[in-house]
C-alpha cells in the first residue's frame, strides 16, 4: 500500500464545455479561482482578447457520483480527486459565448504506467456523465446561472435546451514529481489516455497532433486530439495559457454550430413555408426576412468564428500559438468555417439570382402598368378632345349669334332703325367682331391640344 502511494502523482483534468448561454462580458469577474489563483492577473494582462470568468463554484469532492459506473468504481474514483471547482467564463465581444470548466486535482498512480484512474476520469467528463450534488452537470449550470439577468440562453432551433451542446474538450496536465524531471511518457501511454476507451482502437481514424513548440523542451510533452489533450511537464504559465486557449476554442466552435443550426433551420422554414412552387411568383417580400438574417449570421461567421481561428492564439507566445493551430486544426473549426462559408456565398447568389428575377419582373409590370395607362391617358384625352371640340362647334355658332342678337337687342345710337340688320354695308363690323369672336373658341382648343400633342411626342422620342 505504501508503495502505491509513493508511486502516486499529481494530475489535473480540466472539463471545458460549451452552454447554450450567450452573456455581455463584464469589466470584473465575481468569482476568484483556488486552483487557478493567478488566472486573474493573467486575463487583465491581455484584456479584450480573452475570456473573462464571471462565476462559479467550489465543489467538495464528495458531492461528485458518476452514474455510469458502479458504486466501487464511482466511490474509487471520487477518492481520488482531492480538489475540484467549476468556472464560469465569457468569450470576449462579438461571441459574448457562455463556457464552462470542471477543474478537478487528482492524486493517482503514474499515468507512463497506469492510466486507470486518469482516464477513467477523462472518459466520463468527456461525456459529462457527471452528477454534482444529485443534479447532472447541465442542471448544476442553470443553477448557478438563475437570476442573472444579464445572461440570455440560446436554445437550439431543434428544441434541444436541456443538454449541454457537443462542443467541448477536455485537459490532463501531469506535473513533474520531485528534484529530478521524469521522463515523458511513451506513445502506447499517450494513447491508451487519449483513445483507451474507443474499442477498438483503430489508429487511422484518431488524429492527434504534437504542438512543436510545446515539445521542444526534454522531459516534456504535449499531444493534441480532437477530444482530449495531455501535458506532461508543462510549466503553469503555459497550463493557464492552454487552459484560455481551448475555452476560447471551445466557445468559438459553439458559436459555429449555433451558426450553422440557426442558417440551416432559417433556409428550411423559408423552403417550407415561403418559397413559392411555381416558376416566376416569388416575390421581394418573400426573400427580405431570410436575405436579413442570412446577412446578420455571416457577419457573426466572420467575427465570431473565423476571426477568431485565423488571427492566432489570444496569448501572444509562439509555444501557445502553435497549440492554438492544431488544437483548431484538429477541431476542424477553420475547415468547418470554411465550408459554411462558401455556403453563404452560394446562398447571397442564390437570393441575389432570385431579386434579379423579381427586379426583371417588377420592370415588365411596371413596364406594362405605364402602357395601360398611357392607353388610359391618350382614351381620357381624347375623350376630352372630342367634347371640347363639340363645345367649341357650338361656340362658333353660338358665340357670334350672342353677340349680334345682343347688339341689335340695346338700345343704341349705333342702330339705325331704318336700316335693315342685314344690312351687311352698313353693320359689317359687327358682323367681324362676331365672327371672330366664335374663332376664340377654336383658336384656345388647337392651343391647347397641340401644346399636349407637342410634348407626348417629344417623350416618346426620348
């Protein structure tokens, strides 16, 4: 027994997981780390890159049970952990995204020559198959997050809010024991950790990478999975580099999937509920709340994700920076981003195809609107024409019998009343104010019409 003890070695899990929570990044956290004291200090020395801890919890060891184990095995395992905490951190502006940690302190027998322990460890917190005080890990979490008003839960569009997402990674760091630094473990160690639970174990289908700058070092290691990751002998600067690093990931890979879901749920309700069936009946309407929201995901895709992937590790170091690469590469979050991408690229075309086709039509509606009431316009104004010239008829008759019959009918010494009134010699003057009194009404028509007559051809020559 005492043996076993001595051979015993002191190994951190770290559990990082995405929420569906998105929550504002606050100035101060309100919660201060044991088991990470000088994470603090280290966030304001980068602030506005990384993730800032907003909450959290210690939790006494005995409060954990591992429901897919046996009693024995749960109770082994419990045993082993001396220390464990849960941290609550935010991704810095635009993803604002929710990630949270499980950090547990174990004291087990040498993983180079027994990973028992260890990986059983890593294997359940892979898959959260974790109870903390009787609730699952995900009900822990809303408990901790009830009453803030400022978070803001994100549910899936499948309806999937009870669950943590997918998204998550875990960390085992193996320190060095005593003066002398041991020597790393070897690969079959390496992946009897990483892959010891996947039976069977098939090395074409796991990758895993080894960060150069985190291996240069004698004595120290550094193996990168898409699930997992172990250290050996790192020193604690670069264990708290990694640790923000992989939150960052983590959280930025959840931001893509709350991406990807949220534009792949927007596509098929505007397929089954608003795309029209019939060739040339789609209309602008149609396309404006997806074209919207489309615009508003691949801007959050370019901020929140691929900026996030490209622009290097948060924690200007070469060592860090290289694990940032594979740790990204190895989640395939630059590949994935890529790919959603390229498909906002084919959708703008797609809608910006579909406007086109709307434009086109809109123009030969327009187009036909403005011939119908040209049709309109010349019908009324000839219709008019035709009743001003009839008024205009009766105006050349009408108007010079006025004004003859008005003259000879007062009383004036102009009147001869011995002389005839067709006496054209004597009266021809009234009989030219007459007459040219009933040309007004032609001479105002042609005026008029011929002005309108003039300018209709003048448009239809531009």
């Amino acid at each position: 027994m005492k043996a076993r003890v001595d051979a015993r070695q002191r190994v951190r899990l770290i559990g990082v997981y995405a929420t569906n929570w998105r929550r504002p990044v606050q100035p101060a956290g309100s919660f201060a780390s044991v088991l990470l004291p000088g994470l603090g200090e280290f966030i304001e020395s980068f602030t506005e890159q990384l993730p800032k801890v907003y909450g959290g919890a210690r939790i006494d060891p005995a409060e954990l049970t591992f429901p897919d184990l046996d009693l024995a095995a749960s109770a082994e395992l419990a045993a082993s952990i001396t220390a464990i905490e849960l941290l609550l951190l935010t991704l810095p502006f635009p993803a604002e995204q929710v990630v949270a940690t499980l950090i547990a302190d174990l004291a087990c027998p040498d993983v180079r020559r027994d990973d028992h322990l260890s990986g059983r460890l890593l294997n359940v917190m892979s898959r959260a198959a974790v109870l903390v005080q009787g609730m699952s890990l995900n009900s822990y979490l809303d408990s901790l997050g009830n009453g803030d008003p400022t978070m803001g839960r994100k549910p899936s569009p499948a309806g999937h809010e009870n669950v943590l997402p997918t998204q998550r990674h875990q960390l085992l760091f193996v320190r060095h024991e005593g003066a002398s630094p041991t020597p790393a473990p070897n690969d079959a160690a390496i992946e009897g950790i990483l892959y010891g639970n996947n039976e069977p174990y098939r090395q074409e289908f796991n990758t895993h990478k080894r960060p150069e700058g985190l291996n240069r070092a004698q004595n120290s290691l550094a193996v990168v999975s898409p699930d997992a990751s172990v250290f050996y002998g790192q020193s604690k600067s670069v264990e708290t580099s990694v640790f923000l690093t992989t939150a960052q990931a983590v959280g930025t890979a959840s931001r893509f999937n709350q991406i990807w879901q949220d534009a792949y749920f927007g596509v098929k309700k505007f397929q089954t509920e608003q795309q029209r069936p019939e060739t040339g009946t789609q209309q602008r309407k149609d396309l404006e709340q997806l074209a919207d929201q489309m615009g508003n995901l691949e801007l959050d895709l370019a901020f929140s994700v691929e900026a996030a992937a490209e622009l290097g590790a948060p924690v200007p170091s070469y060592s860090i920076t290289t694990f940032h690469d594979d740790l990204y590469e190895v989640m395939q979050i630059r590949a994935r981003a890529g790919t959603v991408s390229q498909m906002f690229v084919r959708l703008g075309g797609s809608i910006r195809s579909e406007l086109t086709a709307i434009e086109s039509r809109e123009r030969q509606e327009e187009e036909a609107r403005r011939k119908t009431n040209d049709r309109k316009r010349q019908q009324e104004d000839d219709r008019r024409f035709r009743a001003g010239l009839a008024i205009s008829v009766v105006g050349v008759i009408a108007i010079p019998l006025s004004v003859i019959t008005g003259f000879f009918g007062i009383n004036a010494s102009q009147i001869d009343p011995d002389r005839s009134m067709w006496d054209f010699h004597y009266y021809h003057w009234i009989y030219v104010i007459a007459g040219l009194t009933g040309l007004a009404p032609i001479l105002g028509l042609c005026l008029v019409y011929g002005a309108r007559l003039f300018g209709r051809a003048k448009d239809d020559d531009l």
